[in-house]
C-alpha cells in the first residue's frame, strides 16, 4: 500500500471513530439512554487517542478527544455577547401569573394564547456559539453584555455537542441553556470535601460555578456537570417561528432539552402546570427555582417587546420558599475569627425543600430578640430556593411555658474571659455585637489559622479545621507562627495522621513559606481588611515594612481604604502581640517574596465597585456587600465615575439618576443576582 493511501485509511478511520465516540456519547450524556458498553467505549476512545498521538496533525478542535481538558489558564478572556442576556421578571404567586397574562391578552389584542412553559433551572447561564455547525466558543452570562470564555471548561462537558447534528449548519448558531449539577454528584462532590477537610459548596449552583470557572479544565472536567439548552438567539434567523420548535430543534441537533416543558393554552393551564412542577420539583435530579413562561409564537413575543433589562413576553414563576417546623433545642454560641460571638439555632433535624436542616444561625441577638425566639419553641424554618436556611418565627401558640428565654452570655463560651459589646460597622446599623477580646481565646485562635492557611492567604494545603483542632487543644500551635516550628513528631501523634499524610502537610507548610505580600496581609485576619484590601495595600506599599509603619493618616489617604479600615490596620500592627507574631514569623523562614508575581484574577468581580439605592427583597445590604466582598467586589457609598455597577432595588433614590447621567452600569435586583451567582 502507499504512503498516501495509508494515510488516508487513517484518516477515514480517525473520522469513523469519531462518529462513533460523537454518537454514543449523545446516547449516554444527552439521551441517558447509552447503546453500548463503558468498556466498548473507552476502546473506541483509545483507539482514537492512539492514532490521533501518532498523528498529531490530523487532530481538530471538534475531536472527542479534545475534551479531556486542556492545559490551565491563568485568566478567563472576556466574552462579549452580540446580543445582551436579558433578565426575567418574577411572579411571586399565581395572582401575580394571572396578571402577567392580562397585560400580555391587552397588548397583543388577543386571547388565544399559546404559552411554552419550562422548569427555571437553578444553575449558571451560558451562551454555545457554533459556526458551520462546529462549536467554536462559549461563556459565561456575566452582567448580561460581557460574560467571561470558559470554552476550555465547557468542552469538557459532554451534553455539549463539538458539533451539531445536521447535514446543513447555520454560519452561526448561538445556544442559549443552562449548566446544571446533579443533586446527587453534588452530594458526592461534598462528601469527598468534607473527607479532604476541604470547604464545602453550599448549593449545587455554587458548586456549577465554581466548577465552571476553574481555570484548570481538568478539574471542571472532573465534575458532573450537565448542560440544558433552552434558547436560540436569532432563532427566525434558522427558519423558527416559535419558542417549542425551537427546543424540538435544540434537541435534533444533539442538545439536552428539559423533558418537562409543556405547552400551556391559556392561562389556566400554565398555572396547573406551574404547581405540577412545584409538586415534582423535589423528584428531579437537579434543583429547579421555578418555571419560565414564554409566549410560544415568536411574532407575538417581537409585538410585545422588551422592557429595560426583561422581555414582556416571559415571566419567571418562582415557588413559594420551602418552609417547615422544628423544635429549637437550644441556642449555642459560636466564636469567629474576630471574637464576634454568634447564636446558632440547633434544631431538630428536618427535611425542608429536600435538605435536611440541623442549624440555623440567628446572626445576632438583635436578632433573637427581635423575632422572639426561645430555646424550647418550635419554630418555622424556611429555605427560599438556595438561600441558606433561616428561622422565620416562633409558633408562639404551641408554646407550653416551658420556653427560655436567650440571653447573650457575659463569658466566652470557649475561653470563659469577659465579653465586650461594641456596635457593629455600618453606622450601628446591625445593633450591638459581641466579642470576647481575649486574643488567645483557642476559638479565635483557630478561626485565625484557618484563615491564614487559607486558600487565598498562605494556602496551606491539608490544613482543615479538624487538624487545627487538634493542634490547638495539644498546645503545639498558639499562634500562627507556631505553624512553622510543628515536627514530624508533632503531627504523628495526631488522630488520622499516618506517614503521608504528614509528609504532605509537612510539605505545604514548607511550600507556604515563600508568600507574597497580598496574601500575607489577608492572612493576618485584620478586621475589615478583605482581599481587595490587602492587595490595595501591598501594591501602595511593596513591602510589609513600610505597611507596619504608615500611620492613620497615610493609610487613610489610599483610594479604598476609609478611617474604619486605616484604624485597624494601625491598631493592628501597634499591638505588641502582632508585631511579636510576626517577628517570629519572619524567625522561623517566613519570607515576603519581593517580586510580586501578577496574581491571576480569581473573580470576576475583583475590583468591580458596587454602590446601592433602594431596598432589595432577597437580601439585606449587608448580605450583599458580604456577597460582594467575598467575590472580591467592593461596596461604596456614593455614586462617582469610578463606579461600575449601581445596584437599584425597589424604590430607588436620586443615586439612580446620577448613575444614569454619568452611563453607569445599572442593575435591577435580578440582574444582580445573576451576576453573584456567578461568583
Ligand atoms: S429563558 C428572556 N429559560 O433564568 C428569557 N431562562 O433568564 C431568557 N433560566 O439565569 C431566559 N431556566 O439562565 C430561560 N428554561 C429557562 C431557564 C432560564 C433557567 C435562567 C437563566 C437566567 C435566568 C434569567
């Protein structure tokens, strides 16, 4: 045989495989419904790795091989949207339904309408962009106009077609859906978390997103993820005249569509539809927030239009928070990082919305005293989709006299020293808080190492709360610099150490020696002082040096940084038992490296100023800013051209038009939402 006719059998076989691997993973990912063996599969898989390793240059972009995950990266590059990600406005009940359908019979001049009704996924939105039928790239929704490619991590997901089944492809097809987590590998997921000692998610949403903007493709290649489509931009464009034939579209050309969708004539029949699904939702093996309503005719939809930021023609039906009642046994007090004593709420363990519920946090006595919660009550506890449970209130008429009252305790309940009050920051506006002020408090203590090993401070790898635990309650660890004195010996005789495990952490601590600057300023745990902080700080200063002599004054002359955070930062570093901490931090081989290598972005709101007018209904402003903050965001309380994002809840003031004259970025609360959903 010839060279040439060698190389083409390859090449007709390497095509072959492909078809076949493409298929029988449309079969088992898209279909659940898989026609062959693992084992035949993974042969035909290793067969075409085979050829395609002895001949790289027949190797595409759209081959199944390519989506094992490609090498890391160290930034997500921004994708722009042709067309923005509008938001969905939300109908709280079936009054609400009944009203959205009103207003649309009165501006379509018609009764007859036909609506395509969906399970609302709760998971992270994304755009497929597809030219002649190969997919080319994707990202994330971002704030609707600007999302972040994750290409690299959404090739790994295999519900998402390389290429699409059909023998005529548009130029361009642009896919809209959602990528979701399984309930179940979300549990799994946590499980082996929990078993590494590493932070769990919170929600299967959290855990899509911070699978989805890993930037190495291997780890979201790792996770279960799944996408659903739900949407064609454009979709006249490829000959669709209606939202149903276009998800009977997405699915011929090899997309997951939503079994459950309905096509709903008249407004009765969207709402038994929509608390049919209310019913089922708990059965479906991944978390659904409610049902989109569309208008199904795409003429009708273009008659209605689009408002601000939201279509007309579509409403999002949101359940009814999950609620339940418990008994509350009794209130424990916990001690965070910074000796702010919190109630949490032990409860007798319920199921509410499918998540069993053992505790609750009261966040503050402000708080107890303000709903009238007793230890002894029964209580209703609520869990409003992903929000993290809450007590809603007391059933005062089961109430038998038995109830006690709760008062804050004058000791710590850890260390037993005196508790001080003082008001929290926002102006008081969160009432008193409490605080042991023991700084060797072991509760603080390890609450402050947890911190300073921590992923963005020193990351130090293995070190979970149960191994600081122990290291605390032996004394071999009574400040962080204690860290780096622990021997071999130290850590053998803890509980579930053996030879490598001890080896590894010994090897983490070791590694985390040579640190930068940022992270050992966030390390330090000063109050107020977050990740935007530190860095803010440690590009003023370069080095710790010259951070631990800056007065007041100096610091507060900083862009970001206010008289609050100027006043712990010095406050800090004048109290001798810091200072000595870090003398023998620098003692035992701690070194600030001094060329600060550039630190990938690890948000994409890092940096992003927030400012807000009006009240939100999903959260307090303090629960937003703690969201901001914790995406690396920062909060400000006036409207300037530096901003980039205000944020207008209900009743919005005169920030709304001065952010509208200087062309600020404006977000309703959904809008909001999405964008933190993100993070
Ligand atoms: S349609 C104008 N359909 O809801 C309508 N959105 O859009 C555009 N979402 O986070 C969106 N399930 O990802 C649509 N079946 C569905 C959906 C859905 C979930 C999410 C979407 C976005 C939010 C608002």
């Amino acid at each position: 045989m010839s060279k040439e006719s060698m190389k083409q059998d390859i090449e007709s076989r390497i095509k072959d495989l492909r078809k076949q691997i493409d298929y029988h993973n449309y079969r088992y990912y898209v279909l659940d419904s898989p026609e062959i063996s693992d084992f035949a599969y993974d042969q035909l898989m290793r067969e075409l790795l085979r050829f395609e390793a002895e001949h790289p240059e027949l190797v595409t972009p759209d081959s199944p091989s390519q989506r094992v995950g490609a090498a890391p990266v160290s930034s997500f590059p921004p994708m722009v949207h042709r067309v923005p990600l509008l938001s969905i406005d939300n109908a709280m009940d079936t009054e609400e339904l009944r009203a959205f359908h009103q207003r649309i019979v009165k501006l379509a001049g018609r009764e007859d309408l036909a609506y395509c009704c969906e399970p609302k996924f709760d998971g992270l939105a994304v755009e497929l962009v597809y030219e002649n039928g190969v997919f080319i790239r994707g990202g994330t929704r971002g704030d609707g106009y600007t999302g972040e490619d994750v290409s690299g991590n959404l090739k790994t997901i295999k519900s998402i077609p390389l290429r699409l089944i059909t023998r005529e492809p548009p130029d361009l097809l642009e896919v809209r859906g959602e990528v979701v987590f399984y309930k179940s590998a979300f549990a799994d997921l946590n499980r082996e978390r929990s078993e590494r000692q590493e932070p769990l998610f919170a929600n299967p949403r959290n855990a899509a997103a911070g699978s989805l903007r890993q930037l190495d493709p291997r780890i979201t290649a790792s996770r279960a993820l799944v996408f659903f489509s739900y949407g064609i931009v454009d979709a006249v464009a490829v000959g669709l005249d209606s939202q149903h034939a276009t998800l009977e579209r997405l699915s011929g050309l090899g997309f997951k569509v939503n079994p459950d969708v309905r096509l709903c004539h008249g407004i009765r029949e969207v709402v038994d539809f929509c608390l049919y699904m209310q019913e089922k939702r708990e059965s479906l093996p991944y978390e659904i927030d409610g049902v989109v309503i569309k208008v199904n005719d795409i003429d009708t939809q273009r008659v209605l239009g689009i408002k601000a930021r939201s279509p007309r023609w579509a409403v999002a039906y949101k359940f009814p928070p999950t609620q339940e009642t418990t008994t509350l046994r009794r209130i424990e007090v916990q001690v965070g990082r910074t000796g702010v004593l919190t109630p949490v709420a032990m409860l007798d363990p319920v199921k509410v919305g499918g998540v069993t519920v053992s505790r609750a946090t009261l966040h503050n006595a402000d708080e107890i005293r303000r709903k009238d919660v007793r230890e002894g009550d029964t209580v209703i506890v609520q869990r409003a989709g992903d929000v993290i449970p809450e007590i809603v209130a007391p059933v005062v008429s089961r109430r038998t006299g038995d109830e006690r009252e709760f008062a804050m305790p004058d000791a710590c309940p850890v260390c037993g020293s005196g508790v001080v009050r003082d008001s929290a920051g926002d102006n008081g506006a969160e009432g008193v808080m409490y605080r042991c002020v023991n700084m060797a408090c072991p509760a603080v203590l390890k609450e402050q190492i947890y911190h300073f090993a921590s992923k963005d401070a020193l990351d130090i790898d293995g070190l979970g709360r149960k191994n600081i635990q122990q290291l605390v309650d032996k004394g071999l660890v009574r400040d962080v610099s204690d860290l780096y004195t622990l021997t071999r010996d130290d850590l053998m005789q803890l509980e579930g150490f053996a030879e490598l495990s001890t080896a590894n952490l010994l090897n983490s601590i070791q590694k985390s020696k040579q640190t930068t600057l940022r992270r050992f300023l966030y390390g330090l745990g000063i109050p107020h002082v977050g990740q935007v902080a530190a860095r803010d700080l440690a590009d003023h200063f370069g080095s710790l040096d010259r951070v631990m002599g800056a007065d007041k004054e100096e610091l507060q002359a900083i862009r970001g940084i206010g008289k609050e955070m100027a006043q712990a930062v010095s406050g800090f570093f004048s109290n001798e038992r810091n200072r000595t901490i870090i003398r023998k931090l620098h003692q035992r081989g701690l070194v600030i490296l001094e060329q600060q290598p550039p630190e990938p972005e690890s948000t994409s709101l890092a940096g992003k100023k927030f400012c807000f007018t009006g009240t939100l209904e999903s959260m307090t402003r303090s629960e937003a800013k703690n969201e901001i903050e914790a995406r690396g965001g920062q909060v400000v309380s006036a409207v300037s051209s530096q901003l980039d994002y205000l944020v207008a809840g209900a009743e919005p003031g005169s920030k709304l038009d001065k952010a509208t004259s200087l062309g600020t970025r404006i977000l309703d609360e959904n809008e909001f939402m999405e964008l933190i959903k993100e993070g």
